[in-house]
C-alpha cells in the first residue's frame, strides 16, 4: 500500500511540475499588443481578412502545439471516462432506488470511486492545459471552476456509495449529473466555437 502511495504522490508531483510549465510561453487573452498588422488589417477588403483570419489562426494553432508538452494536450482524452461513470452510477441509482438490489448498489460504488478518480485527474489535466492562467470569458471562469469543483465534490460521493444510508448519495450524484451536463457543453463551447450545438 505505501508503495502506491508513493508512486500516486511521485505521479501527482511531476504533474504539478507541469502546471507551472504548462503554456509559459503563450498569450492569452488580454494579453497581448497591438501590431502596426492589425491597423493594415483594417483596412483591407472584407476578402482580404477572411483569408488572413484563416491563415492566422491555423498559425497560431500550429504555433500552440508546438511549444506545448504532450502533458498539456491530455485534458480532452481524460474527461469521457470520469463523465460518463458519474453519469452511468447516476442512472444506476436511479434504477436501484427503483428496484432496490444489492448487485446494483456495488455497481455504483463501483463507477462512483473510478469517476471520481477520473474527475480528479481530468480538472488536473485541465489546470495543466492552461497552466497557472486564470483569466478567460465567462465560459472558461464557469467550466475552470465547475471542473474543480466536480473534482473535490465526486470523491464525497464515492465515500458515500459505501454508507447505508443512500439519500445523501443520491442527492449529491444527482447534483453531479446535472453539472456534467452543464461542464460538457462549456467544454464544447471552449473547444468547438460558440453555439457549436446549434442554440
């Protein structure tokens, strides 16, 4: 057991390593300076910028990736599994408050202890993607601050799947959903535009 103590607190510490590393060369929003390029930009045909644009932002998409680590790029891959055992011990709940079973109350301890290691993981990666950076418009204050506190609020959840008394469970697993759902579309809106579902 003190081993993989030992090996979780070496893992989180070379993680943490990276938060601080994470975009140390980027500019984010708000950040930047205006260049004697953007005035020129202004005044060229509508044409002219749509193509700027266009090129421009694959440059700097091509320029992020570049001087990022691989550690800053994980936070996408790390968030389906977290999402969708919450969601799934949510559901199953509901069914076991339906048809009481004790087959179905392992299960969703089951899913609620790796979800809640998984949401862990995933607001880490997140914090790594964008290092020790706290501005953004509201959509990434609500998805940065949600994701966090998902991941302080899911290992309650999972400590409370092991107790006999299943009400505070099923209020606190239903709440994550709800928020799982709203974190999902912030995520959707901050990686694929603005109403990237159509509304």
């Amino acid at each position: 057991m003190k081993s993989v103590l030992r090996l979780v607190a070496v893992f989180l510490f070379a993680l943490g390593a990276q938060l601080a590393l994470a975009h140390s060369g980027e500019q984010h929003e708000g950040r930047g300076e205006a260049t004697p390029a953007l005035a020129e930009e202004a005044q060229a045909s509508p044409a002219q910028q749509e193509s700027t644009v266009s090129a421009s932002t694959s440059e700097e998409a091509a320029d992020e990736h570049e001087g990022s680590s691989v550690w800053t790029q994980l936070h996408p891959a790390t968030v389906h599994f977290p999402i969708a055992l919450l969601l799934a011990a949510a559901l199953t709940e509901l069914v076991h408050l339906v048809r009481p079973n004790a087959t179905l109350a392992n299960a969703v301890r089951v899913m609620a202890i790796g979800g809640a290691a998984g949401a862990i993981i995933a607001a880490l990666f997140g914090w790594i993607h964008t290092g020790l950076w706290y501005g953004g418009d509201a959509v990434m204050q609500w998805h940065r601050w949600t994701g966090s506190a998902l991941a302080l609020v899911a290992p309650l959840a999972a400590w409370l799947a092991g107790r006999d008394n299943r009400t505070p469970l099923r209020i606190l697993l239903f709440a994550i959903a709800c928020a799982l759902v709203v974190q999902g579309y912030l995520g959707g809106e901050l990686a694929h535009g603005p109403h990237h579902l159509g509304f």
